[in-house]
C-alpha cells in the first residue's frame, strides 16, 4: 500500500520535528517541549510507520533500536577509509617542549611562537569512526587495529546526542564525510546508572571508560540504549565536497551538522598555550563531568599537517599531554581482613608504597573473597593498581606472580600497623592478615577481633556479634555521632572511651560520667565541657536521622528518608509488618525481613531503650506541610518508561508531593505502568487501582 502524500508529509514533518527537538535536548540542553508533548509526537510517528511501514527510513527516530544480533554471531570487520593512527604521548614538559622543537625544524621556522593548536582533553571513553554518506549515517567502527574496525554500528545508533542524519540548514552535507570521536558515560550519569542497576539487582560497573567500552560489544542494541552515552567528535579526515582550512572551521561545522560539542575545546597560540591549558585541565580534572587522562593538542592548520605527514604508526602534528599516572604496579605485602560497623568482613590488601596519580597508596580494599580469587592473588604477587581522578584505587591483576622461596626479611618487612602492638616491640602479627610468602587467601572462620564464629551471606561474609564485636560497637558509635552531629567525638576518642568501658553501646554516649571522662589522657576541662555542651544540644533529631544512627543493616540515608516520609513515627515502623514495609519504595522482601529482624531482636530494643533514657527526642515532619497535585497519595511504578528513567519519575513524584511504594496495596492511589507491565498491572486491576500511562503521570504531576 503506498502511502497517500499528505500521510508521508505528515510522517517527514514529525521526523524533522523529533529530530530537532532531539539536538535541543540531548545536544543544546535547551528542551523547548515537555516530555509528554515530545511523547506525543514519537507516538504518532510510529503509529503512521505502523499502518504505513513502506515509510520507515533508516534515519527515523523510531530506528535508533535495531534487532539484535543472531545468537552467536560476532561482529563484522571492515576497514577504515583513513587508518586511525596512534598519538604520540608525552608526560612531561620537556617532551612537549621537544615535541615543538621538531615541528618547528621540519617546518623550517626560526620559532613555533606564531603557531596555533587546538587543544581538547583526551577523553578516556572508547573511540569509533562514523562513515555518513550524502548525509546518512552508515556505518560505525571501532578502531580495531588502526587498519580494521568491527562494525558497531546498530549500538552506536542509540546514542542519543549523535544524528542519524546531518543537520543541513546551514550547511550542506557532504558526499561522503568520516568523523571519528570518543564514546563515553559522564560521572554523574555513570553513577545514577550504577544505581539502577544495583536497584535491579545487576551487578555494578567498576567505572565509565570500562562501561562504554563494554556497552559497544553488546549483540542487543535495546540494552546498549538503555546506557547513557554520549558522543563528542574530534576529527573529521575524510570530508568529500567540503573543503576546510583549520581544526577550528572543522568543529563549527561539526556543530552546525548537529554534533555535539563538550565546550572545552579551545585554540592556543603557542606551545606555552598548550602546556597552560594542560596544567588547567589537570587543576580541574576533579571537576570535569568526564573522565579525562590528559590534553590532545594539534596543529589548527591543516596544510602545515599535510606537510608534516606522519610515520608508520603516529601522526607528525599531534600529540597527548597526558596526567599523572592513574596505573601502577606494587608487591602484595599482606592481605588484611578487616570487621566493618555491621560486621562484614573486608580483604584488604597492603601494598608498598607507589604514587598513582598524585597519592602515595599504601593499601586499597579487595572488596570480598569472590574478588580476591578470580584476581587469583597470593601474597608477595606484584599487581597492578589503578586509580583515576579521585577514586579509591583498585587491585586491576597481577603482573607478576610470586615464585621460588621467601626473600631475606620478608616478615621484618611487614607494616607496623599489622602487629600485634603496632611496632612497639616484638609483637605478633594481628589475627586476620595473611602474610606468608606466597600464601594464598582465605576468609577466616572466626572474627579476627572477637573470635566469634563467622557466617557466610552469599558472597559476603559477617561477624554476627553485633553488640560486642569492638569494631563494630566504634562502627556503629561513628554513625551515631554522625547521624546526631556530634563532630567533637572522633574515633580515635571513641575507641579510648571503649577501652576504658565507658561506652559498651553507641546509646552509652547520651549517659557519659562527666568525671570519668575527665580522668582520660588527652581530655582537660574545656574539651571536656564541649563535647558534653554539644551532647545536650543534639539529643533532638530528625526522624530520618535517628533511623540512620540505629545502623539498621542495609538503611543508608535514602532509605532512612523513605522510612521517615512513609511511617509517621517510630512506633508505626515498628509493628509495621514484612508486607506493609514493602509499600515503602525501594524496600523488597529482604530488606523488609531484615528491618522486621532487627525490630524483634530485644539488645536492639535495648538500645531504642538507653536512647530514650539518655533523653533522646525524636523531631517529626510536620504531616501539614505537604504539598503539591499529588500531597497525600501513594504512586507505585511498573514497566518500562520511555521518556524518563525509574530515578526522575520518582523524583517527580516526590517533588509534586507523592509517596512511592514499592508494592500494589488497597492503600496505592495510582499505578503508573510503563512498557512490559507485569504482575503489579494485574494486581492494580483487581484491587480497582486507577494505572495512569507515562503521559497522564506527567499530566498529573504537571496538576493538569
């Protein structure tokens, strides 16, 4: 059936429609529509492309998702127009300076004073290059070998901030046009992400580069959409029928063809540009939205690179500056199990000394003993360590494996923190570290600071002696004083207190004896008089905050906000029941039995109990104050949404005054069903539940 002209002027118009409110959101950051408008019009699309499919084309908004590949099938390789040739990198100034020195004698010039560079920070993401032909997208590779790609191109087409189709209203698109770019996740994408998928009960990713990287070799486009990545171009070697002159008139017209720019990029006169830019990228390395390893700067001309040329493996006119290592590799002293406020026990690993990144890095958790053993360590291995920006480093693997007999001294050797009595004498090493040569890791069967019998969860093992384990008891006495806001207690004074047995429980802090403290080395009249005048002005807390210094397994401070907004006081929480919990968001069944445990067992009643003693007051939201078009109803989510993630319809729903549950009850005012509703749709339809679709959910948070 062909399509009648007004149908196919109607589906062009939603097409261009679509796509231009795509580069205002995912490219300008300026929506000039709402979510539920935008909604509308994709709808309409695919419902024409539905009754009319002889009107789907490959740059069609609906065709970001293609099928998946055949199971089995690998990707198909192809080979570059341009081979994609290697960076020389460079790590400190002198190089650089070298690095001028020669283009400036190959150029002839008496001076590279006069040059202009284009300098950009050198993501840590995952390089492709896209081929478009008379404007369309038509094919993405990775850089393989620099000669040969695989074709990734049905993932890359659902990159949201990447056209499918030139932008040509300024600019006209040329015959065959390459752009090469890095595809990579943004720190705080990266992060909400992670927690989704940890709400999912998936397994976290250990960090953006690896996450794009990996996201690319997926076989099923549906998942790889469901990443957040993003693409920002920095090359364009092939350009037929447009002719430019610069690195600069390049980007412009990047930017005008609809690719995203990251806005950093800048051009310099000068080496000692370069290096100043450098030396300003690396100041805000911390601060950047990405992950970043260093600068690439390069000559802006391009004729002065088509005379430089390159060699067998790099190009002649560019070069990375790159930042302080964030890899490294050190000897495996020891590993330490270590007792966490809950009682989990935490493989440590000691390492000699090595700067990563600007840290000296003595010792870096090893997560648990699942980890331990597919890194397959033993003690005296050298392994790799890596850390980027101001993330704690992490073990990556061994680089050399430990052979033949121990060295001389190997036990002298050991850090003082792991003897018995901490390098004062000829101690014992502490129980829980392994440290013989060659010693392989195993999770010890009784807690190494109270000797009690450990249990194993899952992967994760724990000391159950909760209330006389001593890490545990400091643990838990931190995220009191935290929770309370009492900053005049560290856990070094803590742990004295401890010792000395004036404090047996994190409740014994409201019923200090202020003489016996007086007596304590390092305590005289006026520290004395602070932290007791600080006690007395921080027993009143908020809800949410007395719930987060119970240390209730699993309850951090979003967890605690939920509770606090859902029950209207403690009493209500504690003879709340395993399935009333599970009306909170966010709570399933194990952590509703774990909440209900911890309720039942009397030492924490007890400890409820010496708060109250110690004249501690709850301070209550006042219910009143709620507002919004949805103040006092209860919202359940379900399916798949496509125009918000399950984090910003919850967040919506909050910020027009709605709880979020997590289950369909008698209690749930609506159900908001997205794509693949399950059980919860049919829960919702026997109990009489009103379901609302993704745009009535926005109608109604909008108060329409």
């Amino acid at each position: 059936m062909v399509a009648q002209k007004s149908v196919l002027q109607r589906a062009r118009a939603l097409r261009e429609e679509i796509a231009r409110h795509d580069r205002l959101y995912y490219v300008d950051a300026a929506p000039a529509i709402s979510d539920a408008e935008y909604d509308k019009l994709f709808r309409e699309l695919k419902e024409l492309e539905r009754l009319h499919p002889e009107l789907v084309v490959p740059d069609s908004p609906t065709q970001r998702v293609g099928e998946p590949l055949a199971e089995g099938q690998g990707f198909e390789k192809a080979r570059h127009d341009v081979p994609m040739l290697s960076i020389d990198s460079l790590f400190d100034e002198t190089e650089v300076r070298d690095f001028e020195a020669g283009v400036v004698r190959f150029l002839g010039l008496e001076s590279g004073d006069e040059l202009d560079w284009t300098v950009e920070p050198k993501f840590d993401g995952a390089s492709a290059a896209l081929l478009y032909v008379d404007g369309l997208l038509v094919r993405a590779l990775t850089r393989g070998d620099g000669e040969v790609g695989e074709d990734i191109t049905r993932n890359v087409r659902t990159i949201r901030n990447l056209p499918l189709r030139l932008v040509t209203d300024r600019r006209k698109a040329p015959a065959r046009l390459e752009v090469r770019g890095e595809v990579l996740i943004g720190r705080a994408a990266f992060e909400r992400f992670n927690a989704e998928r940890a709400a999912e009960g998936k397994p976290t990713l250990a960090n953006p580069r690896n996450a794009a990287a990996g996201a690319l070799r997926r076989n099923e486009p549906a998942e790889v959409a469901r990443y957040p990545l993003q693409f920002f171009a920095w090359a364009a070697p092939k350009s037929e029928g447009a002719g430019f002159g610069t690195q600069t008139e390049i980007a412009q017209a990047l930017g005008e063809w609809g690719f995203a720019d990251s806005g950093l990029s800048r051009r310099v006169r000068g080496i000692a540009g370069c290096i100043a830019y450098r030396d300003e990228m690396l100041a805000k390395r911390g601060e950047l939205s990405y992950e970043v390893d260093g600068v690439v700067a390069k000559l802006d001309r391009l004729d002065l690179r088509e005379r430089l040329g390159q060699t067998a493996r790099a190009t002649r006119w560019q070069f990375a500056y790159k930042f302080p290592a964030s890899e490294a590799s050190s000897l495996l002293r020891a590993i330490e199990v270590q007792v966490g406020a809950n009682g989990r026990l935490t493989p440590r690993a000691h390492v000699d000394p090595v700067e990563i990144g600007g840290v000296v890095v003595r010792h870096t958790t090893l997560h648990n003993a699942e980890h331990v053993q597919a890194l397959g360590l033993h003690v005296g291995d050298r392994v790799f360590l890596y850390r980027a920006g101001d993330v704690i480093p992490q073990v990556m693997g061994v680089a050399e494996a430990a052979k033949g007999k121990s060295p001389s001294g190997w036990r002298e050797q050991l850090p003082e923190e792991l003897l018995a009595d901490g390098g004062g004498g000829d101690g014992d090493v502490r129980p829980g570290v392994l440290w013989k040569w060659r010693e392989s890791f195993a999770m010890p069967t009784h807690c190494p600071a109270c000797g009690t019998e450990v249990v194993q969860e899952g992967k994760y093992y724990r000391c159950p002696n909760l209330h006389a384990c001593k890490p545990q008891v400091v643990g838990r006495t931190i995220a009191l004083t935290v929770a309370f806001e009492i900053d005049n207690l560290g856990e070094r004074l803590i742990e004295q207190l401890i010792d000395h047995g004036h404090v047996a429980s994190p409740a014994d802090i409201f019923h200090l004896d202020r003489a016996k403290v007086l007596e304590l080395e390092r305590w005289g009249e006026k520290s004395v008089a602070n932290l007791f005048a600080q006690i007395e002005t921080r027993r009143r807390v908020p809800f949410e905050r007395f719930l987060m210094s119970l240390s209730i397994p699993d309850v951090g401070p979003a967890t605690a906000r939920l509770l606090a907004q859902h029950f209207a006081s403690l009493e209500a929480l504690e003879q709340a029941t395993a399935d009333e919990l599970q009306l909170v968001h966010g709570v399933g069944p194990e952590l509703a039995a774990s909440l209900r445990a911890w309720f039942d067992e009397p030492k924490d009643r007890a400890l409820l109990a010496r708060l109250f003693d110690g004249r501690v007051e709850i301070v209550y939201p006042d219910p009143t104050t709620a507002s919004g078009p949805l103040a006092g109803k209860t919202l359940v989510f379900t399916g798949t949404l496509t125009g918000l993630s399950r984090a910003e319809a919850k967040r919506l729903a909050e910020g027009a005054g709605a709880k979020v549950g997590s289950a369909v009850s008698a209690k749930t005012d609506y159900l908001v069903a997205g794509a693949d509703a399950g059980s919860k749709a049919k829960k919702a339809a026997a109990l009489g539940t009103n379901v609302l679709d993704e745009a009535g959910f926005l109608a109604l948070v909008r108060g329409a």
